[in-house]
C-alpha cells in the first residue's frame, strides 16, 4: 500500500491524514492566531503553529489554490492603503458616537467582480477591519458582500460606501492578480518592450 494513500473499508482510497498539512493553511491559520491575540511572541507563534496543525488533522481540507500570485509593491500599497483606510474610519466613528445624535445604519449590497472565493472572503474580511463596518452576509453563489455600515443617511451615502468597497477589491486584484491575468499582463509587457529599440 502506497504511504500517501489509506483504503477505506468499502475499498475506496484516501489520502493519508498528514497530508491534510499544508503549508499555506498553517501559515494563514497561525497568522489569524496571532490576529486573535493582538501580538506577536514566540510563546504565541510556537502556540499559533500547534493549533494550526491540530485543527488542520481535526478538519483536512482539499488543497488549498489561491489561483493568484503576488505583486511585493502593489501588496505594500494594498496594505499601507488598508492602515490609512483604518486610521481614517476610526476618526469618522470617534466624530459619530461624540456628536451624539440620531445616527442612520444601512445594509448595504456589493457585487464583486471576481469569482473567486479567495477574493470574496479576503475582501470581506478587510472591509470586516474596518471600524464601522461588518460583513453580516457573504452570498458565495453571486459574489455579494452584505455589509451593515454606521451612519449611511441616504443613498449617496451607501453609493459612496460600495464604492470604497469595490476600490478595496481593486487594490486586493492588483496584489494578487489570477495566473492568467498575470501571466497575459507579463506577455504583454515582454511584447511591448520586445518591440522597442
């Protein structure tokens, strides 16, 4: 019998239970960890590793394919743009609570443009970040991101934050574009510059 492979008692094969450790999902589960905690220690980087694995034997999942690779400097925008967008709804919030007035909530509906599930729960989970908004619904068959957002008085106002939102998954496609778009962007740009003197 094969060491990656274990039969089932109807006969059927499946893979080995340590091959439920994949990197990419130990990785992006300890990093959620130290999310949770709020800081970074070797205590809780070597505790974040140990409950990654645990939870990747309790629960295998088929591997994981982001499908994207990774531009380093449209990354670095992405995330120094996700700071600022922070810093800023935290003061908006501050400015909301302290006039102490009626305020107006709203659910408001995003329709992204990528398929990809990746995108849909990076996205989610950043806009989630941000204070003054929440993820309440992700609609995996359509794409759409229900999000209950402080202080929308009228439509414009929830215009305005779908828009945000969509410039959000812009920045996110821009770091991770999918292999294909990447590799028709590098071809085109070995055409263009092939082409010059």
């Amino acid at each position: 019998m094969s060491p990656q492979l274990r039969t089932r008692r109807d006969g059927t094969r499946r893979p080995a239970r340590y091959r439920a450790l994949q990197p990419a999902a130990l990785v992006w589960l300890t990093l959620v960890w130290l999310a949770l905690w709020g800081e970074v220690s070797p205590m809780l980087v070597v505790s974040g590793v140990l409950v990654a694995v645990l939870a990747c034997l309790a629960f295998p999942l088929p591997p994981i394919d982001f499908g994207s690779r990774v531009r380093p400097a449209r990354l670095v925008y992405l995330l120094a743009h996700f700071l600022v967008d922070v810093v800023r709804a935290s003061i908006d919030v501050s400015r909301v609570v302290l006039r102490r007035r009626p305020v107006r909530n709203a659910v408001v509906a995003v329709n992204l443009e990528s398929s990809s599930d990746f995108v849909l729960t990076s996205v989610a989970a950043m806009l989630s970040l941000v204070p003054g908004s929440i993820v309440v619904e992700a609609r995996r068959s359509t794409h759409t991101l229900f999000l209950h957002v402080l202080d929308v008085p009228d439509p414009a106002a929830a215009e305005a934050f779908r828009a945000q939102a969509l410039a959000v998954e812009q920045r996110f496609l821009a770091a991770f574009p999918p292999k294909a778009a990447a590799a028709e962007q590098d071809a085109l740009g070995s055409a263009q510059g092939g082409g010059r003197p």
